[in-house]
C-alpha cells in the first residue's frame, strides 16, 4: 500500500466465499461484472457446501438469483426493491405457484443474506477508491446500503 506506513498496515484476508478468494488478484477482466457475479456465485455454493446441502439445491438456487440477473438485466449491487416486486409479480402472473414463487425469492433473499459483504471489495469505484458495499433489498421495500471506505474508515448508511 502506498503512502500508508507499515505500523498502520494491515494484513486483510478474505471472507471465506468472499468474491475477493475467487477472483485472480492482478487481472484485468473482459466484463468485470460478470467475473464478479460469477466469483460471488461460487462463494456463495462454497458457503453452502459447508452447511453440508446438497449439490442440486446449491444448483438451483444458483439457477434462481442467474435468472433473476436476467430479469433484472443488472447485477445484485444494483438490485432494488422495485426489481424483487417486478420480478416476483412477473411469477406470479405466469401461474407459477406461490410455493414456486417463494422458493424463487427466498433463492435470491439468501443469496443477499449471505454473500460476504466483502464480495465487491477490491473493486475500485469510479474515483478509484475501494469501497466495501453492503445492500440489501426485500420484497417490504426498504433497502439498505452501507459504504464502509477503507481509505479513511467511515461508514455511511442509505
């Protein structure tokens, strides 16, 4: 770290599952979203490996929160409330279940719940400083933000 002195130096390292465990350190990626949505899905299947489920509900819970990607057309740090109503009232209308429905949204509400919240860390903002971004959207919603900057240690809510 440049600039920083060595007694004010710490040695971070990753969440287990966090995106930043996955990701080559160093590369410059083609579409770096992707990479990192990519890094955070297979965090997130690690995690529940550990929790000892089984390989075809990792799967579809993976299967889930891609097609909400899909849905959405964004990526899960820029998911609002509005994207889960539009998404689960698209269900919905489709005759799916309201068992079916849920499990979808429950997919995708663990998948918020659980990530690292250090999964985008590493990842420079447009000003070129790291930020550890956490969100969290419901279907109730509220959606919470909290931007903790490593640079200078504050923490901001929105």
């Amino acid at each position: 770290m440049v600039g920083v002195p060595a007694e004010h130096r710490v040695d971070v390292q990753p969440l287990p599952g966090a995106a930043s465990a996955v990701l080559a350190s160093g590369v410059r990626f083609l579409q770096p979203e992707e990479a990192v949505l990519d890094a955070m899905l297979t965090g997130w299947a690690a995690q529940q490996r550990s929790r000892l489920l089984s390989a075809q509900t990792i799967e579809q819970r993976a299967l889930h929160v891609r097609r909400f990607v899909a849905f959405t057309n964004d990526y899960p740090w820029k998911w609002t409330p509005a994207d889960v109503e539009e998404w689960s009232s698209d269900l919905v209308s489709r005759g799916l279940s309201h068992s079916t429905v849920r499990s979808y949204q429950n997919a995708v509400s663990v998948f918020l719940g659980t990530r690292p919240n250090a999964a985008t860390a590493g990842m420079r903002s447009a000003s070129g400083t790291s930020a550890l971004i956490r969100c969290r959207c419901s279907t109730s919603g509220t959606r919470q933000c909290i931007a903790a900057s490593p640079r200078d240690g504050r923490v901001t809510g929105r």
